[in-house]
C-alpha cells in the first residue's frame, strides 16, 4: 500500500535547454504518474524572460526525463495543432487527477467527522 503522504512529495530533475543554452531544475510531483497509461508522457510549459520558449519534457515511470524538445515561440508558431492537441490533453488528464483528489479529500474529511462525532 501506497504512503499517502508519498504521493505528495516531488522530485527535482534537471534539464539543458537548446535555446537559451541554461540548465534548469523543475520539481515534478510523484503523483504525475500516478493512473498514467503510457510512458515516457509529455510535460509541457513554458520558460524564458517573456515566457516565450515552449518546453515539453519526456518522464518516465520513474520522473525520469528521456526527451527534451524546445522550441522559441513567435507570432506564427505560437502553437500547432498537434502542440495545442497535447496541450490540451495533459490539462484535461490533470483535471481529472485533481477532481479524484478533491473527492477522496471531502471521503477522508467526512469519515474524519465520523470519527469525531461531528
């Protein structure tokens, strides 16, 4: 069984990227892969001064990155479709990870109230 309080924790990986020639550290959740069906899956963000270098990272199983790819973003190729599709589906999959959380938080807090005669 499962620690609850590990599924909270993050890890800290590091990166290079291509673009501005800098490493970077990005803290991961170890919930990320949590009901995760394939792997390596795509983390996407953006970096840079003007938040205009688009970044998907590849994790692993393990918060393991195995792919980097960058690129700097401009007024005609902002997002592509495929880019926009991914972009999409990694907000839709964590929407539905943070609704499950929320209702085995407001379970937990009712037998809590149980428990407590409340």
């Amino acid at each position: 069984m499962t620690d609850k309080k590990e599924e909270f924790k993050t890890i800290v990986r590091n990166y290079n990227c291509k673009i501005c020639n800098e490493g970077h550290k990005i803290e991961l959740s170890r919930s990320l892969v949590k009901d995760r069906k394939s792997f390596p899956f795509p983390k996407v963000f953006l970096h840079g001064e003007l938040r205009d270098i688009l970044t998907i990272l590849y994790i692993d199983r393990d918060l393991q990155i195995r792919g980097v790819e960058v690129q700097k973003l401009n007024l005609e190729n902002l997002f592509s479709k495929e880019q926009s599709l991914m972009i999409a589906d990694n907000l839709t999959d964590e929407i539905d990870r943070l609704n499950r959380e929320i209702e085995r938080l407001k379970n937990e807090n009712a037998d809590l109230k149980k428990k407590l005669g409340m």
